[in-house]
C-alpha cells in the first residue's frame, strides 16, 4: 500500500467517524424531539390526543416536497451539464422522498379515521388520492433506476420523470 493510499483511507475513516457522531447527534435530537412531541403539549379540545400525528404528519410531507426538489434540481443540472454529482443528489432525494411520502400517507390515514370517520377504501379525497400519485411517480422513478440499463439512458430518464413528476408537489 502506497503512503498516498494509507492518507487517503485515514481520511475517509476521518471522514465516516464525523458522520457517524453526526448521525448519532441527530438519532438522539430525534428522540428527545420525540418525547417532547408526545408528552409535552396538552390534547387538543376537539381532536383529543390524535392531533398529535400532525407534528409527524406535516413535517415529513414537508421533507418529502424537499427531497423532491433535490431531484428536479439534480435531474436539471444533470440534464444541463451531465454531472454525475447532480444525478446522485437526485437519486438520493428520491431514496429519502419517497419513504417520508409514505410516512404521510400512513398517518394521514391514522388521522383521518377517528376525526373524519374515513376509510380510503371507501372514499377517495383529491388530497390523498393525489399524494398516491404523487408516491407512485416517485416510486416509478426508483424502479427506472433499478431496472433500466445502467449509464446515461436510465440517469437522462429518470430526471425526465422526476422534473415532469414534481408538478404533482404543489397539486
């Protein structure tokens, strides 16, 4: 092993323990924001203590619309120059997007039931009908880059179907 070799593996060891301590830092804020979102505010007068899905609810459809502007961004900018860098960030929008998505679906779900007395299968609103599209874009999105052929066909596509699919974000 070359001494350049040797520096470089003791950077990125360097490197991985600082976003390692970074992610713990992060995991343990996540649970004291946990705590504090479930045993600190009173129930709410109308909704009693399911209001409380809310603080989940929200926040992430509001990380979900922000990862997926990663991907408009990086699918353009990969579009426009044909940057590597810029496909990765889109990619990796869509990996973090599409899980918050379905965090919101699940406790949309969970909240409408005892407040509104709904039940998806029996009814569809426009609001869930279309964050259930919006989730099935971005899932066709992940399964153009699982399965069409690696290299740029596949990069070029998916940033197709990722700017033309974030006109659903604002719907």
């Amino acid at each position: 092993m070359s001494d350049l070799d040797s520096r470089l593996s003791a950077q990125e060891t360097e490197a991985n323990r600082r976003l390692y301590l970074l992610a713990g830092i992060a995991t343990a804020l996540l649970a004291v924001a946990a705590v504090v979102i479930f045993v600190y505010p009173p129930p709410d007068a109308l909704q009693g203590n399911v209001q409380r899905i809310f603080y989940v609810h929200v926040s992430s459809v509001v990380a979900a619309y922000g990862c997926f502007a990663l991907v408009v961004v990086g699918g353009a900018a990969y579009l426009w120059k044909g940057s590597q860098w810029a496909d990765r960030l889109a990619r990796a929008g869509a990996i973090v997007g599409l899980p918050l998505t379905t965090t919101c679906i699940v406790m949309g779900i969970i909240w409408a039931q005892p407040v509104w007395n709904w039940n998806p299968a029996e009814s569809w609103d426009a609001r869930f009908t279309s964050t259930v599209a919006l989730w099935a874009i971005y899932a066709g999105y992940l399964l153009i880059r699982k399965f069409a052929p690696q290299g740029h066909a596949a990069a070029r596509l998916s940033a197709v179907v990722g700017i033309i699919g974030f006109i659903d974000v604002p719907v």
